[in-house]
C-alpha cells in the first residue's frame, strides 16, 4: 500500500520572531490564513487515503499539528523525543509502515514547501509508485526545474533519461549530489540543463530504505530494531525514548542518497518555493506599487520601497516612513527590524538573545 509521510519537525529559525522553539513556521498563518502544513496536507489528500498519512514532528509541536490537521488520526501524528536529523525521522517512519505492512511504499515530503500547481506533484509521486512497483530496490527523489541560479540550495545531476511504462514523466539516473555552490558553479549548473535542485521530497519502499540505512549507516539498526519490537506494545514510549536518541544525526542525503546506487530523480517543473526566509515570502505574497510584501491585517506606508512588513496580528497598525529594503516581523512579545541583506545574520541574532539568558523569545 501507499502511504505519505510529511515531515513536519522544523523550526524556522531565520523567520525569527515570527517563528519560534514553540511555534514553528509551518505552522504560521501567512497564506490567506492558511498554514503550510495545511497546504502540504491538501495537496496529498487526493493521492492519499487520510488514513494512510502521517506527520513526524518534535514532541513539543504534536499537539499543534494536530491542531493543524484536524483531519488527520491523531495517532498519525508521531513525536520524535528528541531531533535526529531526516534520517532519524526516515527510519522512523519506515520502521514503523514496514511493521505494520510489510510491502509498503512510503512517499516523504516537507512541510515547509511550497509547491504550484499541485497537480505537478501529485502525478509525479504517481509516477513514482508506479516506477517503484517494478523496480522495487529503486530509491526515487524530486528535483525542481531550476529558475535561476541559486546558491542556497543543493543539486541533483541527472542523466540517463529513461521512459517508464505507464508514467507521464521522464525517470533519471541521478548521477551526483552537489551541495550549496558558488555563483559561478550555480550558473554553470543552470546552463548545463543537466542539474535540478534538490527538494528533499523522495519515495520509496519501507523496506528498502531500511535496508540501505543497516548497510552504510548499521549504527542505527539497533535502535530501529528496538523501537520496531516494541510499536503498538505497551512499553512503546518508554522503548522510543530510550532508543530514539541513539539514532545519529545526519541528513538522509549524506547518510544514504550520496552512497546508494539505485537512485533514480523525477523533475518537477513547477512553482515550488522552500519557505525558508523573509526574502521568500517577495515570491508568494503579491507586492503593492512600491514592491513591498505586507502580510498585515492593518498597514500604513509612506514613501516606502522594496520592504517586508509582517505581523498575524490582524488588530495591529504597523506604519513606517522612508524605510527602503527593510524586514519588520512583529509579534506580541518581540520585533524584528533589519536591513533585507543582513537577514542571514539571525542565527547569531538568536545566539545573542540566548547567552543573554532572554530564552523566553526563542
């Protein structure tokens, strides 16, 4: 049977103050009042039997997937005691389908996405079941159709073009995984044509990632021995607790993609946005006539150019004068305010915040 998996356990740390510890961004209510999990869970649900979705996120965001997705079996929802990475939530999650449906093929996609129109991905991972079904040790990820040449995403080189009986797209033979290049290599990767950029969504069977994991990472076959021996038993907690955190932590990318051989890459060409910064929300939210993104319920501007303003607080007035390529994110208890280019510096931001023992705004 098919099943999809969304992982949902990011925290969104550069949508600071926006998005905290507690409250994480796909979660935030920047679509129309729509979250991302929510849209990452309608664009699954005509593919998907609702019972046949689950979301991994960190024991602390449980109850606000949940909430999030009050459609989805509250047992759906599986909390990872402490974070381990994508491998440690794919091991997870397989460990846990394997058990219970021994042929289950398993799609995992990414919460924070953005994807458009859906239809793109939901024949792909059409596709992609079918390409599993007779090609069963095949591990399949997405790549996205690059638009320009970006340095903060990594690569896929695709090559081998093959058509797959009864599936309307192209499957390739991933040749390489690149990381985040330089801009030089980035366009050099662009005019290639050969080269997609890595979505982090894949599709596979349940018992073939395990498999793949006990041969080139075997550290963590132990662990996922033990939380599989014990699901649906009554020390299920207890053993998740106890053995989750011995997983290690390493991205499914490094510990298995970059060393497996069959690893195969279906392109999407679609609008597909990883909702990561302030900067992202220029490509989602239309401009006004000065282009600045405003995601407020209440704004006044004056001779302002080129800014991002946003709050959830739809009761609160944010106004400025003369700002130009400014970022202010308001929030009950903290504001952001910054230059657009100095937004990648929020990690140390928050470093700041916390050794000066502010935690509570984390």
């Amino acid at each position: 049977m098919n099943y999809a998996v969304i992982m949902a356990g990011g925290t969104g740390k550069r949508l600071w103050p926006l998005s905290r510890q507690k409250r994480p961004k796909q979660v935030l209510k920047l679509l129309d009042g729509q979250t991302l999990l929510g849209r990452c869970f309608e664009r699954l649900i005509p593919v998907f039997d609702v019972r046949n979705v689950l979301a991994l996120t960190n024991a602390g965001y449980a109850d606000l997937v949940r909430e999030n997705l009050p459609d989805l079996p509250s047992n759906n929802v599986i909390a990872e005691p402490v974070v381990r990475d994508t491998t440690g939530a794919i091991g997870l999650a397989a460990t846990i389908l394997a058990k219970s449906d021994p042929d289950a093929v398993m799609a995992l996609l990414t919460a924070d996405q953005l994807i458009e129109p859906p239809e793109v991905l939901q024949q792909a991972l059409a596709d992609a079941f079918t390409f599993i079904s007779s090609n069963p040790d095949a591990l399949i990820t997405f790549g996205i159709k690059p638009t320009f040449p970006s340095t903060q995403l990594g690569y896929i080189k695709c090559a081998d073009p093959r058509r797959c009986p009864k599936c309307r797209n192209t499957v390739y033979s991933v040749e390489a995984f690149k990381e985040k290049p330089d801009q030089e290599t980035a366009r050099q990767y662009v005019e290639s044509g050969a080269y997609s950029w890595n979505s982090g969504m894949f599709v596979w069977r349940a018992k073939t990632i395990l498999a793949n994991l006990q041969k080139f990472l075997p550290e963590a076959t132990e662990p996922l021995r033990r939380i599989g021996a014990a699901w649906d038993s009554p020390v299920q907690e207890k053993t998740l607790q106890e053995w989750f955190p011995k997983l290690p932590k390493i991205s499914i990318d490094y510990a298995v993609m970059e060393k497996a051989n069959e690893v195969h890459a279906i392109r999407l060409d679609c609008q597909w946005l990883d909702m990561g910064s302030f900067a992202a929300l220029a490509d989602i939210i239309k401009s006004d006539e000065n282009n600045n993104v405003v995601v407020a319920g209440a704004s006044e501007l004056l001779d302002c150019r080129n800014d991002i303003i946003v709050t959830e607080d739809k009761g609160h007035l944010i106004a400025a004068i003369g700002l130009e390529d400014i970022v202010i994110a308001h929030t009950p208890d903290a504001t952001l305010v910054c230059h657009i280019s100095q937004t990648e510096r929020l990690k140390t931001l928050l470093e700041r915040i916390e050794q000066h023992g502010r935690t509570k705004y984390l």
